[in-house]
C-alpha cells in the first residue's frame, strides 16, 4: 500500500492530527460536564437534565469524528485528481509533436544498428546508435541541426520528469507504470552522450536526475518482480 515509510508517515499525521484535536475537544466538553451538577440544571425556564448534556457532548464528538473522516477522504480525492492530471500532462508532453520527432528519429537510428544476428550484444549496437548522435550533433547542415534539437528536448524532457520525481511531485511507480521502459531504453540511447559531456566538461552532475530516476525504476521493477515471485511459489506451496 505504501512504497515508503515517508509515505506511510504522509498517511499517518493526519489522522494523530485528527485524533489530537478530538481527543483535546473531548477533554474540555468532559470538563464542561464534570462542572455541570448531577442535579438538573436550570437555563432561563427550560430545565435540562445532565443526561441530555452527554448526550450532546457525545453527538458533537461523533459529528467532528465524522467531519475529519469525510475532510480525509475528500483531501485523499482532491489529491488523486492532481495527481491524475499530473500524469495526463506528463503523457501529453511525451505525445507532442517535437517529442514524437525525436522519438521518430531514434527509432530510425535503432533500426539502423540493430544487427541481424540477435547474438550480438546490445551494448555493442547502443554504441552505434551513440555515435549516429554524434554524427548528427557535429554536422553542420540543417536537418542534422534540427534532429539533434528534437534529441535534445527529449533528453530535457526526460531529466524534467526525473526532477519531479525526486521532488515528489509523482511517485516512481507511477512514472514506472506510465513510461518506466522507456525511459530505461531511452537512457540506454543517450548514456554515451551524458558520460561524454560529462566528461568534456568535467561536471559529474550533468544529467544526475535522469540517471537516479533510472536506478531508481530498475530498483521498483526487481522489486516488483520478486514479489510475482514469491506470490507464486507461496500460492504454487499452497496446493503442493
């Protein structure tokens, strides 16, 4: 239910917030009563009997237990629809025209270097597809000018998302289930670029957020993987 324990303290402070202010508003209405004579108590001309003081003390307290419950639950909502418009952005921006250019040319690039015997390693045609971006970065004619941009604001893009995901703007299982394998083919793509500027400018932060987010999706997949796992050798135990 929770991937972290920050998000299960997220969860938990609320509601010991919640019950702290039932709790202190229970202890002055107890107050209130305990001051209250356990013979009847004369108000004007109307004569309340004690009974009756508990009786509302208790539906006050039900009712702000109730108002707390129903003010989570709509905080809780109001944050799914964020996060769920959040997401629509995110796959929006993934699905716009400069983003699909560069995802166009990437594809072409790939095709381009995947070898015809699946033996091969892939890190040797991750390679290839590295240095067709160079290629492109360190010609001077238009076209190449203009991919390496859509190149470029697809990286950017990438790191952006990266950025918010350590800011917590959205969780990694979310980006995971969103674009979680791309992102790990796209880092593929673009690792020998990032090491190469990297070290030409002698800046180990450059593209760090990517890189992180990367590690992190690799780590939520084992993860998630072993879990599937041992679900199936407990249900597989369970009849055998």
């Amino acid at each position: 239910m929770f991937e972290s324990f920050k998000d299960f303290l997220k969860f938990l402070f609320p509601l010991i917030i919640g019950f702290i202010l039932v709790s202190f508003f229970l202890i002055i209405l107890l107050n209130v009563i305990a001051a209250i004579p356990k013979a009847d108590v004369i108000l004007g001309s109307h004569e309340i009997n004690h009974n009756v003081w508990i009786v509302h003390a208790a539906a006050i307290i039900i009712l702000t237990i109730v108002l707390i419950c129903v003010g989570w639950l709509q905080l809780g909502n109001l944050n799914k629809t964020s996060k769920a418009d959040f997401l629509l952005r995110i796959d929006g921006r993934y699905g716009s025209v400069e983003i699909v250019k560069a995802r166009a040319i990437i594809q072409r690039l790939y095709r381009a270097a995947s070898p015809p015997n699946e033996d091969v390693p892939q890190e040797i045609y991750f390679q290839k597809i590295a240095d067709s971006i160079d290629t492109i970065r360190d010609s001077k004619d238009k076209k190449s000018c203009e991919e390496f941009s859509y190149l470029l604001n697809l990286l950017d893009f990438l790191e952006t998302i990266a950025y918010f995901s350590r800011k917590e703007y959205i969780s990694v299982r979310d980006i995971d289930e969103l674009i979680g394998n791309s992102i790990l083919f796209y880092f593929r793509i673009y690792r020998q670029w990032i090491y190469y500027r990297r070290r030409k400018y002698g800046n180990k932060s450059y593209y760090c957020e990517f890189e992180n987010l990367v590690e992190k999706i690799e780590s939520h997949q084992a993860k998630e993987k072993l879990a599937k796992t041992c679900f199936i050798i407990r249900f597989l135990n369970y009849f055998y």
